[in-house]
C-alpha cells in the first residue's frame, strides 16, 4: 500500500498545479473570445452613452488587466465562491451538479459497455483465430465512424424512421430515462469498443500461450475456466490502463454525443456556456470535467496497482 | 503490405476526388457556393448526382471541395504535428535532465486533460483581437491546424522521444561519438533516420486524428464557417434535416469514415512492415 500513498502524493499535485495552468490558459483564451458582459449589455440597450459604458466596465472591474481579474476570480474559488452563471440565472454549482451527474451515468454505462463488448470480441479473435480478421476489420470500423455522424444515423433509424426510441433531449418529471440513454451510450460505446477489442485480443493471446495455462489445461481445466479464471485477470491490466488513457476521450465523446442528441450533462453545458459567452460557467465547467477526468485517470492507476502488485515496486 | 498500399489506395483516391472539383463542377454546371433555392432538398438527378442540401447546392460538388478543406487541414496539422513533436522528442531525449521532465510533464498534463472542451474553448476564441481577419477560409483554417498542432505534437514527441533514447544507447551511436562527429550532425544523420517509421505510423493516425477532430468542431460550428464546405459543417446542415433529407447526412460522414479508415490502414501497414 505505500506504493499507492506515494502515487496519490505525487499525483495530487501535479493534478492542482494542471487545474492552475489550465485555469489560467483559458482565462487567457476567454480573454480574446468576442464580447464581454457590457459590449452584450450595450447590443441590448442602445441608449447607453459611452460614458456609461465607461462606468459599467470600472464597476465591474472590466477596465483591470487580464492578469489581475484572473487574480480576484482565484481568490473567489478559493474562498468557495463560484458566483452566477449569466446564461442560466442560478448559482454556478447548481447548474453544473445536475449536468456532472448526468454525463457520469452516461459514461459510465458506455464505458460499461464498451469493455463488455470489445473484451467479448478481443476474447472471440483470441480463442478462435478464424475470426480474428472480422473482429479486426469490426475493430478498425468501429474506430473510424466519427460519434457525431453514428448519433445522427441511429437518430434517422431509430427515431425517424422507427420511431423506438426519443430522437433526444431529457426525460420529463415520471418519465423512465432508459430510453433516453440508449441511443447516447451506443453511440459512445461502440467508438470506445475498438480500443478494448485490439487490446482484449492483445493481451489475452499472449496471455494465453504462456506456461501457467498450459499447465492449468494439462491439470484438466476446462476452456471457460481457463479463460475467465486464469488469463483474463491477467490481461486486465492494460485494459485498466487503457481506461486510464480514455477517461479524457469519454468526456470528449460525452461533450458530441450530447450536443447531438440535445442532452442535458457537462459537454452541452460548456458548449453552451462558449458559444452563450457565459465565461463563468464555461470556465468552472472546463476545470470540473478536467478535475474528473484526472480523478478518474488516478483511480484507474490505482485499480491496476492494487490487480497487479508489481506495479509499484518499479 | 497488403494493408499499406489498400491504405494508401483510399486516400490516393480522396486525393483525387478532391483535386478534380473544379473539372466536376464545369461539367455539372452548377455552383456549389451559391444558394438555389429552388432546389432545396432536391432528388438526386442528373443535375445533383447526390441531391442537393438546404441551400440547393450541389452536395457532390460540395462532397469534393469539402475534401480539399478535411484533406488538407489533416494533412497539414499533422505533418506540423509531426515535426514539431520530433523535434521536442529528440531534444528531450538527447538533453535529458530538466529538459526532458519538463516536456514530458507538459505532454502528461496535455494527455491527461479532455482535450474537445479546451478545444471548443480554444475554437471560439476572437481571431480579430489578435489582428487577424474574421471569416476568411484560409484564417479558418489556420486557425484549426494550429489548436490541433497544440494538441496533436504530444503522442508523436512520446514516441520520437522513446525511439530516440533506445538509438542513443546503440553502440554505433557511441562509436559515432567516439569518432568525433558533431551533435548536430549525429542526431540528424544517425538518429532522425531511425525514427522514421515509427514517426511514419504516429503521423498517419495523427492525419486520421486531425480529421476527426476538424470535422467534429466544423460540426459543433467552431471550425470551417459556411459557405465554404468542410465534410463536418455540412453534417451540422444534415442533422437539422434528418426528416426532409436523410440521405444528406449519409455522405459526408461516409467520407469521414473512409479517410480515417485509409490513415488507420496506412499507419498499421508500415508499424507491421517494421517488425
């Protein structure tokens, strides 16, 4: 366990000292994005004389260089005070608790069932090698289809055309919101199902070509067993570590599923928050999802150190 | 071998079919720029090969300039990509010490963080308070390569770097060293050499990355602005007609798909060759 103490010591940090350069690059970035709150406030009002608008921007600190209003915005998150989203009219963490909570159960059941179907197609091209080119050829096409444009064909079929399923958006109060997730996570997961699938095929032949098998299968164990119980442990580990490297992708995935299909969670939240100009939001919500990514990228380490102790010892 | 030039087939073909858009649309006759809105939605026919979208511009004509804009903005990010992340690969390895922590670390920080939202961030950036012109195709574009630049140079700096610190080791880069020749001259003479199919592979997926990730945000409506053609903001169009014209939002997408399936292809046929 003092492997995993020294990881999270030396990963803790290096996650805080990200946030702090990332907060202030796109301080920055926001910075050169058109239109602050009082160049809106005057497309709205046009009786508003320069002098006003003067006025408006020393009251709202407007007229401070970058670098200091950056400052006092730090100082306010430190101090617990996130303020108001301009484009919604609720305090910040009101608007992004209910949205993180929405994208999570997204992911995390795409995740789900991406790692079932790509290890079932990883572990058919590694016991049968017949079908190793189809699981090849499903692997790369399930890399190569673009989400957005999967989104909008799964909409035409199953929602145009079918009609089975909502074509998107949320589920009313009652409403079950089982339908609703469906066509979202599959639109995820299959992308996602090629990564596991390569390395599930990957991981398992080799695993299962190397004397502990052997000797398990000349002790009369039977092919499931073999499978499940003593290679798949094993190759487990980079499928961890791939989850690890994917927890970025998924949320990039979430932010064009959900812009597709109109869904409530983190992705459409901040691309709306952008493209509304609601800089506080957009901000908060960036630092969130990067936070949580970088969370869950540390607890897939983790996961792995504890399934493969000889990981910390290196 | 068979996959390296199957790869390479598809994506000569895009070239192509690309490169032939002016010749198509004289012979077609019509202008893929122009709105006709007598044509909104229409079949195909022998006029609009493919239909036309909601605008009545040609969507084949625009299927092929629109490859121009995907072709050359992946290409272009890339091979940008490429160069400078072999760049800072090598110079990590070569000098080691802070150096390399401090790039390393700035490529864990990159790789760690979702990369879409900064992008999108990064994309609804104001060209104009930098003193660039608003609107312009070719600012456009260059605008995408380079937020793709800044993301794409991580994956191939850590392989160039990997690559580069096993070559360093080799005994004939000692004996090199041992000969007298210059830094300057071992990197470039025996160690760049090395790192070329490794190089080769990270930048066909990074070509087949850079397409995605433009088409995903000319979809989003951060990218390519419209009236010029990108395969992902003609999606954006596709998607709001999905009852009037579904077949519209077929296309463009299946572009999509065959240019990255053509990089993929490419970039496992020569890692294959060079076991």
């Amino acid at each position: 366990m003092a492997g995993a103490l020294n990881l999270l010591l030396w990963r803790l940090p290096q996650i805080a000292l990200t946030l702090v350069l990332l907060s202030l690059a796109a301080w920055f970035a926001i910075g050169l994005m058109p239109g602050d709150p009082v160049s809106l406030a005057m497309i709205s009002d046009p009786r508003l004389t320069p002098a006003d608008i003067e006025r408006l921007r020393a009251l709202h600190g407007l007229d401070q260089p970058l670098i200091e209003r950056y400052l006092a915005w730090a100082g306010g998150l430190l101090r617990g005070e996130f303020g108001y989203s301009r484009l919604f009219a609720q305090p910040v963490w009101r608007v992004l608790w209910p949205a993180l909570l929405s994208t999570l159960a997204l992911v995390g059941s795409a995740v789900l069932l991406a790692a079932t179907l790509g290890v079932a197609l990883g572990a058919l091209a590694a016991l049968r090698p017949r079908a190793a080119p189809l699981v090849d050829a499903v692997a790369l096409l399930a890399q190569a289809v673009p989400a957005f444009w999967l989104g909008i064909l799964l909409i035409i079929l199953f929602a145009v055309n079918l009609g089975w399923l909502p074509a998107g958006g949320a589920p009313d109060a009652g409403q079950s919101a089982l339908p609703f997730l469906v066509l979202p996570v599959v639109t995820i997961a299959f992308g996602q199902m090629a990564a596991y699938a390569r390395h599930a095929a990957a991981a398992l032949s080799a695993e299962l070509s190397r004397p502990h098998i052997t000797s398990a299968r000349a002790r009369g164990a039977g092919e499931r067993r073999l499978i499940w119980r003593h290679a798949l442990p094993n190759a487990a580990v980079p499928l961890l570590t791939l989850l690890a490297l994917d927890a970025g992708s998924l949320v990039s995935g979430a932010l064009v599923t959900e812009t597709v299909f109109a869904r409530p969670g983190m992705g459409k939240l901040l691309y709306d928050a952008v493209m509304g100009n609601d800089y506080n939001l957009a901000l908060l919500a960036l630092l969130l999802v990067a936070l949580v990514t970088m969370l869950a990228t540390l607890l897939a380490d983790l996961a792995q150190r504890w399934i493969d102790p000889r990981l910390g010892e290196r | 071998m068979t996959r390296l030039r199957l790869g390479l087939t598809l994506l000569a073909l895009m070239a192509l079919a690309a490169s032939v858009a002016p010749w198509a649309q004289q012979w077609l006759g019509t202008d893929p720029f122009a709105p006709d809105l007598f044509a909104r939605y229409a079949e195909p026919s022998a006029e609009h090969p493919l239909g036309a979208d909601e605008l009545g511009r040609d969507l084949l004509l625009r299927l092929l300039y629109g490859a121009r804009v995907s072709l050359g903005v992946g290409l272009a990010a890339a091979l940008a990509a490429s160069v400078l992340g072999t760049a800072l690969g090598v110079l990590a390895a070569w000098k080691g010490g802070w150096v390399d922590a401090v790039l390393m670390r700035l490529a864990d920080g990159l790789l760690a963080l979702p990369a879409l939202p900064i992008l999108v961030l990064l994309a609804a950036m104001d060209p104009a308070k930098l003193g660039l012109p608003r609107g312009d195709a070719m600012v456009d574009m260059l605008r995408i390569v380079v937020i793709l630049v800044v993301f794409g140079w991580v994956g191939v700096a850590r392989l160039a770097r990997a690559g580069a610190l096993s070559l360093l080791a080799t005994d004939y880069v000692r004996a090199a060293r041992a000969l007298g020749v210059t830094e300057a001259r071992l990197l470039w003479r025996h160690v760049l050499p090395g790192l070329a199919a490794p190089v080769a592979v990270a930048c066909a997926l990074a070509v087949a990355g850079a397409i995605l990730t433009e088409s995903v945000l000319s979809f989003l409506g951060l990218g390519i602005q419209p009236p010029t053609p990108s395969w992902g903001n003609m999606l954006a169009n596709a998607q709001e007609a999905v009852f009037a014209a579904p077949l519209a939002a077929l296309w463009p997408g299946l572009a999509i798909l065959i240019a990255i399936v053509g990089c993929a292809l490419v970039a496992d046929g020569v890692a294959r060759r060079g076991q």
